[in-house]
C-alpha cells in the first residue's frame, strides 16, 4: 500500500515564529535552498505537498522528546486524517532522524510503515560538546559543506549579535537540542589529553556532562525491517578532540578545552558514518558526499526504498561561495548582485534567484546569497531617521569565512 511521507527536516531547516518571533508560519527558511531539491526528488517520484507528502517543520532549539511531542506527534496525526491512511513513511534528515526515532520508541511505533534516516546523528557528534560545553562553534571551517556552512553561522550570529546571547548559561538555555547532540556512551571516549606527549583517554561514562536522550534511547530497541539509514563518506569529519585540562572552568570547559581535532573521512564533514549508522542494524546505504549532497545522491535508494520510480532528471547545484548578511535598523536595503534586488519590512522585491531574504521584524532583516566563485555582490540601504544602522556581513567559501569589515556603499 502507498503511504504519505512525512518529511522532517535538520537543524536550521525550520523558521518561523516559534524560532524567531516576528517571522511569520513556518517555512524552510533560508533552509529552502537545501530542502526543496530534495522535495522536488519526491516530487518526481509523485509525491505531492498536502496530498501525500508533508513537512512537518518544528523548533529545532527544544529537545528532540518535547519537539517530538510537539510538532511530530500532531502533524502526524493531521497528515492519517486528511488522507485516510493507517501509517505513514518518515524520512528525517539528520536532527530530524533523531525525532523520528523518538516518535518510533516513545510515541506509536504501529503508525510507522518505514523511517528513512540520513544523515542522522545516531551516535551523537563531537562538535556539539564545543557548544554545549564552551558556546564556540568547533573551528572556523565549521562544515566542510558550504551551503550548510552558511545557513548555521546565520543564526549563530543572529543570536551572538541581536539577541546579546553570549553567557555560557544563556546559550544552554536557548539551545537544549545541543545537549541531545552530544557523543552518546556507545559513541565511545572522544576527549583525549597528552601527558608529556602520551595520548590518554577520558572516559565519555566518567564526563561532567552525558546525552541522557542518546543513552537511553540506545537501550530501546527498533524493528529493523522498517528501518533505513543513509549516510555519507569521503569527507574529513570531527571525531575526536585534544584537550587541555588547564583550560576548565566550572561552568565553560569542565571537561576540558579543546585544542586539537582528529577527524576521519568516514563520514559526511558533520555526522561521521559510525554515528550515522549507529549499530543499529536495518538496512543502510554509505554514499560518498557532504551533509546535505546525500539528499540528492540518495535519490536512487530512495526510488528503490519506495518502489517509486523517479521520472525526470536532476542537475547538481553547486554552491562556491555563500554571502550571509544582518542587517538592522534600515527601512530597505538593495542587494545588488548582477541585479537589483530590493528588499524592506513592507515588501521584497528579489529577482536572482540565488538571494534569500527573511524580514526578522520590523527593519532587521537576514539575507542569504549562494553561488559559484564569480559570485560578487554591493550594497546599497536606507537607514532609519532614528538608529544607526547595523550591518553585519561574512563570507563563506571552501576555505572557511571571513567577516567583511566595510560592507557598505550607502545610498541615502
């Protein structure tokens, strides 16, 4: 029988009031770039938003069991009502795996007819102990993904910047999903220190700080019949990390500040392949590509997977070079790529296609521009009679970002 898919995206891959007041009905977002490839691979294979495919988008801050119950749990219900169905087809993408598995152990398993995971960090990642334990990002070379690359250190900065979100306490407490993130104990140890150039372990059992979702959600088991995994290879990815004792702190650090990374190439440059398949069993795929590339290499597994045969063909997108842009206190601002571009809190009027513009509230705006390395962009606002203006700007390409120091040409 052909079931509905219930689509659940990854961290960043929802916005919307619940995650930044002012922004209106859900939505992928500046995500949109990264998701809707991938929903058009659905699309060829017909499936239609609202009749048999749905996204359940939610609050990617929350832990992975409250944003389950909060968002997973009605819209699937929502989704077997409108269209009759008994069960439906999960497919998560990275953090939205997590929910998935949730929804399976903790909610109703007898609605589920498969969960398709990619990208999911089953094990954890070690990245997540830099933010959850210091409230640093891992490295400047965040993802050796671009596009994603971009799309986190927007609302990284957004939250650094506008909301003056910097205490260690603060970050925690806006950011639980972090704590869900981190390594699990079957994981295994990922913090190591040198005592006079030997490398030792520190026990992830013996930590100040553990993923009690992971660690009790690898206690339940999960029929493997209706389980599917993808994950990605052939990208340098963070496994483990050198630390320095000295560095602890009571709050920030206590476990260590890290000052080294070891990474391997079994993995997508964000969630290692162990993590991914996460000892779980089912049946599972390795593709070579980055966090998000698997969405779109997978389109074959997945045809396979849904007995759905795809029915057009599908270029690469490459993205080279991402623009991310903050912006306050300016009643319009003008992105001028090889066109205008024109954007302000009563309306945007975009025409290339590569920029991404989301109207934050009332004169503060976050703007996304991805393209090839030729990409070259100005420009151009209209501040306010009553504040300074406020622009912040960082570019992102294959050798990490940098942060433009004069962004602006004004145009009163």
């Amino acid at each position: 029988m052909d079931y509905p898919i219930v689509f659940i995206p990854g961290l960043f891959g929802s916005m919307g009031d619940d995650i930044i007041k002012g922004t209106g009905d859900f939505s992928f977002g500046l995500a949109e770039r990264v998701y809707r490839p991938f929903i058009e691979i659905l699309n060829s294979m017909g499936y239609e938003e609202g009749e048999n495919l749905f996204i359940c988008y939610y609050n990617w801050k929350i832990s992975v069991l409250e944003a389950a119950d909060r968002y997973l749990v009605p819209n699937i219900e929502k989704v077997k009502l409108k269209t009759g169905a008994r069960k439906v087809i999960l497919i998560g993408h990275s953090l939205g795996g997590l929910l998935g598995r949730a929804y399976i152990n903790y909610f109703n398993s007898s609605y589920i007819d498969k969960l398709i995971m990619l990208g999911t960090p089953n094990l954890g990642s070690v990245d997540a102990y830099c933010f959850w334990s210091g409230g640093k990002l891992p490295y400047p070379k965040i993802e050796d993904n671009i596009l994603y690359n971009g799309l986190k250190l927007g609302f990284i900065l957004y939250y650094y910047l506008f909301e003056k979100i910097h205490y260690i306490e603060a970050l925690r407490n806006i950011f639980p999903i972090a704590k869900d993130l981190l390594p699990s104990y079957r994981y295994g140890n990922y913090l190591f220190w040198k005592d006079k150039g030997v490398k030792k372990e520190i026990s992830v059992e013996n930590m100040s700080i553990n993923n009690s979702f992971l660690n009790t959600l690898e206690k339940e088991s999960i029929n493997e019949d209706k389980l599917f995994i993808i994950s990605g290879k052939g990208i340098y990815t963070n496994k483990e990390f050198i630390v320095e004792l000295k560095g602890k702190e009571k709050i920030k650090w206590e476990d260590g500040k890290p000052i080294e990374a070891f990474k391997t190439n079994y993995g997508d440059g964000t969630v290692t392949t162990a993590s991914t398949l996460g000892y779980l069993g089912g049946n599972n795929i390795i593709l070579e590509g980055n966090h998000t590339e698997i969405l779109y290499k997978s389109k074959d597994y997945l045809s396979s997977i849904l007995s759905k045969p795809i029915t057009r063909e599908f270029k690469d997108r490459e993205v080279e070079k991402v623009y991310i842009i903050l912006v306050d206190n300016c009643n319009k601002i003008n992105i001028r790529t090889s066109i205008s571009n024109e954007i302000s809190s009563q309306y945007m009027n975009i025409n290339d296609n590569r920029v991404q513009a989301i109207n934050l509230s009332y004169n503060r705006y976050l703007v996304m521009v991805a393209g090839n390395n030729n990409l070259d962009i100005k420009l151009d606002i209209s501040p306010t009679e009553v504040k300074k203006p406020k622009i912040f700007m960082a570019i992102i390409d294959k050798d990490g970002f940098i942060f433009e120091d004069n962004p602006l040409k004004y145009k009163f």
